[in-house]
C-alpha cells in the first residue's frame, strides 16, 4: 500500500509541473551533447525521460542560468559554486584532482608559490582564483582545448584543468602539479518548495538505484571512481557554530565582500568526511559559549585554543593560520605606541578613547589578560561579523579595532577609501591557528579525529597550503610561508 500511495505522490507531482530543464556543461561520457552520457542516463532514470528537458551550455553560462532561475537542475557543480541552491546528501560523481599545467622548459614554475605573477588561464566558470594568491585577472577561456593551445604557444604561463582533458599530441610539452585534490560533485536544485520535492525524489531514488544495482550498472567503470558505493546514508548530524555568515548557505554576498578562504577550506575538509552531515549556524557573541559545554554533536569553528577553553573543550589539530593581530585606527597613533600598543597604557593615557570587542571573544590568553586590566567603560560590545565591525568602526562609534590583518586588508576596501593606521600588539604572537573547538564528548572525540584525518590528508597534497595563502597579499608571503612550514611542517606538495 505504501508503495502504492508513494507511486501516486510521484505521478500526481509531475502530471502538474512543467518539464523539468536540466542544465550542464557537455563533458564526455556524462553529459554528452546529444543527451547522452551518464549523468543525464541517470536523471531521466530518476525522473522519467519524459519530463525531462536538457540545456547544455558552457558552465559559466550554466551557472547564470541557474542563478537567474531560468533552469530547475545543474549538473557537476562543486558545493561553493552555487550559494542559492539546495544540495541533496546524495553527490553524483567525485571528480578527478584539479590540475597546474605548465611548459616543461618553464622549470621555476613548479609550485604554488610561483604562480602570482604569472598569466594564469582556466575555463570560464571555474573559480581556482579561490586558491591562488594575488590573481586577479586570470585568462579565462572557453575550452580546455583553447587553454591547452594558449598554454603550447606561450601565450600563458599556465593552464589549469584536468589530466584527462590534456590534447596526447600535446602532452609531452606540459608539466604538471595538484592544486586541489579529488571532490564530490553535485547536482543542484533551486532554493524553493518545488527544488526541494525534486532534491528529495533524486535521494529516494539514489538510494533505491544502488540498492538494486542500477546505479552500478549505469555508471559501468566509472562507478568505483565515482565513490558512489562507499556513500553514507545515514550520516551523523555535526552542528557546526561561526560568526562567518557566508558559510551558510543560501546566504547571499557581493563576492568581494565574503571572506572565501574559510569557506573553501571547510569544503575540501568537509568532502572527506562523508559519513557527516553539517549543519551551520550563526553565532552573534561568544559570551555564552560555556553554557554549551556539555551538548554533543556540536563544534565551533575556527577558534584559538587557550587553557581558560581547554578545561571544558576538546580541540582539533589547527586548520587555519592567520598572521599576527594589530591594532588598526583611523588616525595615527602617538610615536611611543607605534612600535608595540600596551593596551591597557593605551586606553589609560587616552580616556576618551574606546576599543571594539566583539562579546566572549578570545585573541590568546595574554591579549585578554591586557583587555582584562583594561577600563571596561571604554570597550565597546561589536558583531562578531567582521564587515558589520568594520563599518561601525568607520561611522566613529569606537577608535581602535584589533584584529587579523588579511581579514581587514579584505574588508576594509569595500567599506572605505580611508587609510586605516595598523601596530603589532605588545604580548601578541607573530601569527595565530584556528582550531575545531568541540564539546568534550565520545562522539564529538571522534569527529576530531576524523576531522585531523582529513587536514593532515590536505596538508600532504599541498592543498591545505594552497587554500590559505590564497587571500594573502604579496608582500606578506614570505612571512606566511615561514610561519605555515612551523605549524604544518610543510615540504610541499607530493607528486
């Protein structure tokens, strides 16, 4: 009876909707241009070829479509490609490592760390600028066949893609390294009522396919690549708590005003762990974080550890890296301060001045230790949400904000032209780690674990280093460079 109702639901459902357009790349063997392929086998087994219509476009422009709501489904996308989108639990396909391809003569291009001066090319679409530093203005092309005939007439320095799509009579001109390993790729639905009907049936029926072998059957040899068999439907809910709102989502930002790096981070670490499923919340002060202490399956991100929160939280392994706090202000400050700010004989020799905090916030136990001494009468309570911070910091509401300078460096610019003055912090480190703080439970205990698996696996491809330098400007990367080799104890990556 049951399956009988179920079957009545799933006609009823599309006697009354419109066809169901679908949008993706051509790529071979999945989504071929005459609707072949695999990807589209499935959809049309998921849904019924019948209500089914196809657009194939290039991924840029399948992108847009999406993001103008002019198709229901995209196909092959990475989880931060799209921001309005529901992502069902079931992916599609893992895809292949992302690859750096340079001329075999160019032999001083051979890292990561050699790519920002360089004329870096890839498809329209694809946003590797996300992992390499200061490229502004890649060289975007249409086709990876284009890329790859730019990249042989040097007429760029780079071409970055996949190993299957290099021309064989031009492979023996490139040499190449990993900028980001294997991911899941998605399907995508619209962030309304009926892309959650249709994101619902695609995990029915995914789960129903491999359940009766179909879905081996379909993908043939691609299947043990596509990690399909080993995937977890029963995950284990993670809440996961930040004051990063743009790591939510369906929440919408002009993208120069986001800080992606936490984001992409989070990604490629959270792609390893499929046997997880994340739930993100916004937290707006940290003065209450200890009344969570004892509540499982729940995290905050990106937090430094102190020995204040060790009595009552576990941590894991570091997973950002953050150079030194400053102290900012919008006007210069007197010559004894300019070296290192005491501030607590900061704040004392300046009455009438006030410094943002945003409530519960830590910056390292002798940096609280200061604010500690500090006349609480001239610490003002901010959002923890930086470009909130930032632009009450402009309209004069405080004098001096303390924080990391790739953020503000980020930030500042989409709020105002005016310069802001920055000094190191006496007692304050060169540089700062974020870690997943978590609740002291078994089962938290075992995320960490897994969690750890899963930074160490980056940090020996070399994605891990890629992801955070990515955001950090030229002049300051030799000081970043030294300071991830401390933490991370980074050789680069391995070929």
């Amino acid at each position: 009876m049951k399956f009988i109702v179920g079957f009545l639901s799933f006609f009823i459902f599309f006697a009354h909707a419109d066809k169901i357009t679908i949008g993706s790349d051509a790529w071979a063997d999945v989504t071929e241009k005459d609707g072949s392929g695999i990807y589209f086998k499935l959809l049309k087994e998921i849904y019924g070829a019948e209500n089914i219509e196809i657009k194939i476009e290039s991924y840029h422009r399948g992108l847009k479509s999406f993001d103008d709501q002019k198709i229901d489904i995209i196909v092959g996308i990475f989880r931060e490609d799209v921001q309005q989108a529901i992502l069902p639990k079931w992916y599609i396909d893992t895809d292949d490592p992302i690859i750096v391809f340079y001329r075999a003569e160019d032999e001083n291009i051979a890292n990561i760390n050699n790519l920002s001066n360089l004329t870096n090319s890839w498809v329209r679409g694809f946003h590797f600028e996300r992992f390499i530093a200061e490229t502004p203005q890649p060289y975007l092309v249409n086709s990876a066949k284009e890329g790859f005939t730019l990249l042989a007439n040097k007429r760029i320095d780079t071409f970055i893609d996949y190993l299957s799509n290099v021309p064989l009579p031009l492979a023996r001109k490139f040499k190449h390294f990993e900028l980001l390993p294997s991911r899941h790729l998605y399907v995508a639905f619209q962030k309304n009522q009926y892309g959650q009907k249709l994101a619902n049936i695609y995990d029915k029926k995914m789960s129903e396919l491999r359940e009766s072998g179909k879905l081996k059957e379909l993908y043939a040899h691609l299947y043990e690549k596509s990690q399909l068999g080993s995937f977890q439907e029963n995950k284990e809910k993670m809440i996961i708590l930040t004051d990063e709102a743009n790591l939510i989502r369906g929440h919408q930002q002009p993208s120069k005003q986001v800080n992606q790096t936490l984001s992409n981070n989070l990604n490629l670490l959270f792609d390893k762990l499929n046997e997880y499923d994340f739930e993100f919340k916004v937290v707006n002060n940290y003065s209450n974080i200890n009344q969570n202490a004892d509540q499982d399956n729940l995290c905050y991100c990106d937090m430094l550890k102190t020995p204040e929160r060790s009595k009552q939280f576990q941590f894991s392994a570091p997973f950002a890296l953050y150079l030194g706090l400053q102290v900012y202000s919008k006007t210069p400050l007197p010559t004894n301060f300019q070296n290192q700010v005491n501030l607590p004989l900061l704040l004392e020799q300046h009455k009438d001045k006030k410094v943002g905090l945003a409530s519960g916030r830590s910056f390292g136990e002798e940096i609280d230790q200061q604010l500690k001494k500090s006349n609480p009468s001239q610490i003002i309570d901010i959002p923890t949400k930086l470009n909130s911070a930032l632009a009450i910091f402009n309209h004069g509401r405080f004098d001096y904000l303390i924080e990391y300078p790739q953020y503000v460096d980020l930030h500042w610019p989409n709020i105002s032209s005016e310069k802001l003055y920055s000094y190191p912090l006496e007692g304050g480190k060169l540089y700062s780690v974020g870690h997943m703080m978590c609740t002291k439970t078994e089962t938290n205990a075992a995320f960490i674990a897994r969690f750890n698996q899963s930074i160490e696996s980056l940090r020996r491809s070399g994605a891990l280093f890629n992801v955070l330098s990515s955001e950090i400007s030229d002049d300051k990367q030799a000081e970043f460079n030294r300071y991830f080799k401390e933490i991370f104890s980074y050789q680069g990556p391995h070929h």
